[in-house]
C-alpha cells in the first residue's frame, strides 16, 4: 500500500515536471516573436532611412536641375542681348556706304538700300535719277551731327528699329556743300518690306529734293 502511494507520488511529480517543461516551451515562442518583431522593427526602420536618403538624393537632383535651368535661362538672355543692334555702327556704316554710291553716281546700289515698298513705287527710278543729278561730285568729308532713332524690343531682342540720321557739311569735289537726312527701319519684325531707307531729304545752296516717301514705310 505505501508502495503503490510512493509510485503515484512519483508519477503525478514527474507529470508535474513534464507540465513545467511545457509551460517553459510555450514561454520561449512568445520570447522568439518578440525578439522576431524587434528585428522587423529594426529593417522597417532601416528602410525608412534608405527612403530618406533617395527623397534627399531626389531634392539635390532637383536643386541641380533647377541650377542648370537658370545658366540655361541666363545663356539664352546673353544670346538674346547679342541680338540688340548698335544703332552708331550701322548708322556710319550705311553712311558710308550711301555716299560712296553717290559719289559714283551707283543709281542701282542705291535703290537696293531703299525698302522695297519705296523702291518698287511706280515714279522711284525716275526720281531716284533725278536725286543723282542733284547731288553733284564725289564726297570728300562729311559730319554725322545727330542720330535720331526709336526703338521696339523684347526680352533683349530687338523687334524694330527706325533711324533718321542728320548729316551736315557733306562736302563733295564739286564744291558743293550739303545737308542730309534719311529715313531708316534697320529692323521691323513685323513687315520685311518697311526694312530699309524709305526717303533721302538733300539740301543745298542749289535748293532741296526729296527722294521717297517716308510715309509709306510709317503710315502711322
């Protein structure tokens, strides 16, 4: 009797310790989750950092594509500026050019200088003859007094250009002695045809002749 009550205590100590040993290895999974969890909490935050460096990679790329589109913009003002017109170099070059082709008497050069809405009026060649014959001698010195010009430009283009230059003391071989103004669109961007000297005022001791029309290139 006290053999088989030595035998059950035995049995229910060690069906006690089987329970223990459970219990410990249901505890250790919960333990290895939670270990676990941490690890993912550690990668998820791994990952948001990784993200934070692309977003920071990104806003550089966007601070450098924002830099290259200003020295873009910047290139593209310079080239725009390079397009004003130096309205003294232009204006002493076609002097020179007029006169050389009075002085030689260049009835052809000289209209060709004319916008082509002057120069194809039905009376021009004759009056263009006659301004030729008025004009006597070869130009030995002249004196560029003044520049009148008005301008129309847009983003440092210019869009149009009207010059009307004076010119005294024009002095020719002939002994002649004359004053000079002209009428020029050097640019206009709205009619190709305005382009060009649209009338030549000559005056003298001999009288004063009027070669085209300014009017007609500048209605208004």
């Amino acid at each position: 009797m006290v053999k088989k009550r030595v035998i059950s205590i035995l049995l229910i100590a060690v069906i006690a310790a089987a329970a223990v040993g459970c219990s410990d290895s249901t505890d250790s999974t919960p333990q290895k989750d939670i270990s676990s969890s941490s690890n993912v909490s550690k990668d998820s935050q791994a990952e948001s950092d990784a993200l934070d460096s692309v977003l920071s990679d990104d806003s550089s790329c966007s601070t450098t594509s924002k830099a290259y589109k200003e020295t873009s913009i910047s290139e593209e003002t310079q080239k725009n500026t390079a397009d004003r017109v130096n309205v003294k170099k232009e204006v002493n070059e076609t002097v020179k050019e007029l006169f050389g082709y009075l002085s030689k008497d260049d009835t052809e050069s000289i209209k060709n200088m004319f916008c082509t809405i002057v120069s194809e009026s039905n009376d021009f060649d004759e009056e263009l003859s006659k301004a030729v014959k008025f004009f006597e001698g070869e130009v030995t010195s002249y004196d560029l007094k003044a520049i009148g010009s008005e301008e129309k430009a847009e983003y440092g283009k210019t869009l149009q250009l009207h010059v009307s230059p004076y010119i005294e003391d024009v002095e020719t071989s002939a002994g002649k002695s004359y004053k000079i103004r002209y009428y020029e669109y050097i640019v206009n961007s709205d009619n190709a045809q305005h382009v060009g000297i649209s009338e030549i005022d000559i005056e003298c001791d001999d009288g004063f002749f009027k070669l085209g029309d300014f009017y007609l290139a500048d209605p208004d």
